[in-house]
C-alpha cells in the first residue's frame, strides 16, 4: 500500500521538488562522508560531517548539500543537522533534523526564498545496510511571490555500504500548503553515490600492545 501511494504521488507530482536536506534523513548517524547526488531534477553535492564520539553523548551530525534544478532554473543551498536519538544500540535507530534551506531562481522572475525545516526518520539496520522512513516538515517565505508556504514530506529509503563507498536511494512524497492556492502535490526520487575515505586496516605494527 506504501509503494502505491509513493507512486501515485510521484506521477501527479508537476514539479518535482527536494527541500529539506536528505544525507541527515536517516534513523541512524551515518559516519562522514562526500556525496553526489542525481535526480530526475537535478544533480547535486553534499557532505555529512559527524561529530567524533563522546562518552555518555549520542551521536550527532551536521550537512550540507547543494542542488541544482536545470529544468525549472533553481540553486537550492540545503543544511542540517542530526539528532540520534536513541542509543545506537541494535537495529532499530531513530534521530530528529533541523536546518535551513535557501532556494534561488536564476530564470525568468527572479527570486529567493528561506526558511527553517524539521524532520523526524527511524530506520532498521547497522552502518552496512539501513531501510529508513520518515516525514519531513518546512515554513518558506519568498521575497517576490511571498509566501509563507508550508511543504510536507513523507520519505522512504534504503542505503548500502561496501568499503570506501555507499549507495543511497530515497524517495519522497507530498504536498505544499500555501495561503490563497491550491494544494501541490510533490514528490521526487534522489539517488546518492557516497565516499567515505580510505578504509584503513590496523596492522601488527599500528595494534596497540598487549598487556
């Protein structure tokens, strides 16, 4: 039933649109790394940065991303950041988002747009392999057309990881809600090729002493 209403939302979607950040939407904090990011839309970059482990502290994370839209003339500079909020152990995680995001149209009318966004994802997995589900929310403002428009976003995604490199698929699904208009249905599909640094092995050399 999830995969149908994804899909419908999908085909009667006019514009696709992506904007809250998605390397943060996971129930997990991931470990730091570089992305690209590919959609029917648009290409994209992005990085997650996690914060180094402390002890008693859960998780965090902070990313950013960069998008570019040639089909409809629109740079959106996206970031967030990440709450683990459960303890990390097993396979079940759950971590909350919140960030800003700024859109710019360079085509036809120019405009620029702002606004804060908070998501809430849980997922089921480890650092190799993750399924997530989640919902996103915005409050945007516009300085030409206005506003405030409010998105709202259901996700669905999975993510891989083999040595140095993941691979990330999320779609996501929903609706604006803006004042004196009609609702808009919205969804797109976002594909992310990821690079997580040289996997070191420990040596004999590198191991720590025995006692």
């Amino acid at each position: 039933m999830k995969a149908l209403v994804f899909s419908t939302a999908l085909l009667l979607a006019p514009v696709a649109a992506a904007e809250a950040p998605v390397l943060t939407a996971r129930g997990r904090v991931d470990a730091s790394h570089l992305s690209l990011l590919a959609g029917p839309q648009g290409v994209g970059l992005g990085f997650l940065l996690a914060a180094p482990p402390m002890p008693g502290s859960r998780p965090t994370a902070f990313g950013g991303e960069l998008f570019v839209l040639p089909s409809t003339g629109v740079l959106e500079l996206r970031g967030a950041g990440q709450w683990q909020l459960t303890s990390g152990e097993g396979v079940f995680h759950a971590s909350a988002q919140l960030g800003l995001t700024a859109h710019g149209v360079v085509r036809g009318p120019a405009d620029l747009g702002a606004g804060p966004h908070a998501g809430l994802t849980a997922s089921l997995g480890g650092p190799r392999l993750e399924g997530f589900l989640g919902a996103q929310a915005g409050l945007e403002a516009f300085l030409r057309t206005g506003g405030p428009r409010v998105p709202l976003r259901a996700l669905l995604g999975a993510r891989g990881r083999l040595g140095p490199w993941g691979l990330t698929l999320t779609a996501r699904a929903g609706v604006d809600l803006e004042g004196g208009l009609s609702a808009s249905w919205r969804g797109d599909v976002l594909l992310a090729l990821s690079w997580y640094g040289r996997v070191v092995e420990p040596t004999a050399a590198s191991a720590p002493p025995r006692p």
